[in-house]
C-alpha cells in the first residue's frame, strides 16, 4: 500500500487547529481566574440561584468544555499524524472530525437553556467555535487535487 501525499499546507492549518483548541480550553480557565463572565452568564439568567448552586452549574460547563478540549486536541493530534504519515483515509476522518467539532460548537454557540438565553456566553461560545475555521481550511486543503509537476 503506497502513501498519500497530503499538501504540507493542510497539516499547518491542523497545527494551527490544534493551537486554537487549547486556546480555546484555557480561555475557560483564564475566565473563571479574572472575570468569571460564566458565572455571570448564569447569575443574568438565573438570579434566583444562590452563590453555591452558580458555582455548582459553572463548574459543571468547566468540566463539560474541558472534555470537549481534551477530545478536540486527540482529534487534531489523530488527524496530524494521519495525514503526516500518509494514510489513505486521513481526509475522511479529518473530514468526520470537522463535522462533529464544528456541530458540538454551533450547538455550545447556539443552545437555549431554560432561560431562554444561550447557556454558554458568547465569549466562551466563540472561542469554541475558533478551532472550526483552521478545520475548514484544513479540509479543503485535504481534499484539493494536487499539483502535477510542471502546473502552475
């Protein structure tokens, strides 16, 4: 079985997928350290809660987007060498796993909670969202025809 010759340009823009994922997870951290807009987001929409149960709720959206980080870099790692090492089906999983991030994303962007605001805020919601567009740029590279040599 021979290897596929993926364009260096598509593995960048998964580096930079990757980059943008674990900045997108310490924006959750860096939030929750200066200015806890999660736990204002949930004291705006819910302002009969005590102090403990926003604590409660924020920390479960914390857990809940750390897992989600966590699983997106295994999937930018996972896609890196899949297609640095050639493999045939890298653009189908690279491919795969745009769809499910950028689906989990639109749905963290876009949900209502009971509320009926958004239940995360935009700040956190757009940060997810970040990693979607270095995938979309890697897809396309993935599945662009290659250049013969000699084209221009």
């Amino acid at each position: 079985m021979t290897a596929t010759h993926y364009p260096r340009s598509a593995v960048g823009a998964m580096y930079v997928g990757l980059a943008l994922a674990v900045v997108a997870t310490l924006v959750v951290y860096l939030d929750q350290a200066s200015s806890d807009v999660l736990a204002g987001h949930i004291r705006a929409g819910y302002p009969s809660y005590s102090q403990a149960r926003i604590d409660t709720a924020a920390m479960t959206y914390v857990i809940y987007l750390s897992v989600l980080g966590a699983l997106g870099v295994a999937g930018w790692l996972g896609s890196i060498w899949a297609a640095r090492t050639g493999r045939r089906w890298a653009r189908w999983a690279a491919a795969g796993m745009f769809t499910l991030g950028t689906s989990v994303a639109l749905f963290n962007l876009l949900v209502r909670d009971t509320s009926g605001d958004t239940g995360l805020p935009p700040l956190l919601g757009w940060a997810g969202m970040l990693p979607c567009v270095a995938g979309l740029v890697a897809v396309v590279l993935l599945w662009r025809r290659p250049r013969r040599s000699g084209e221009a």
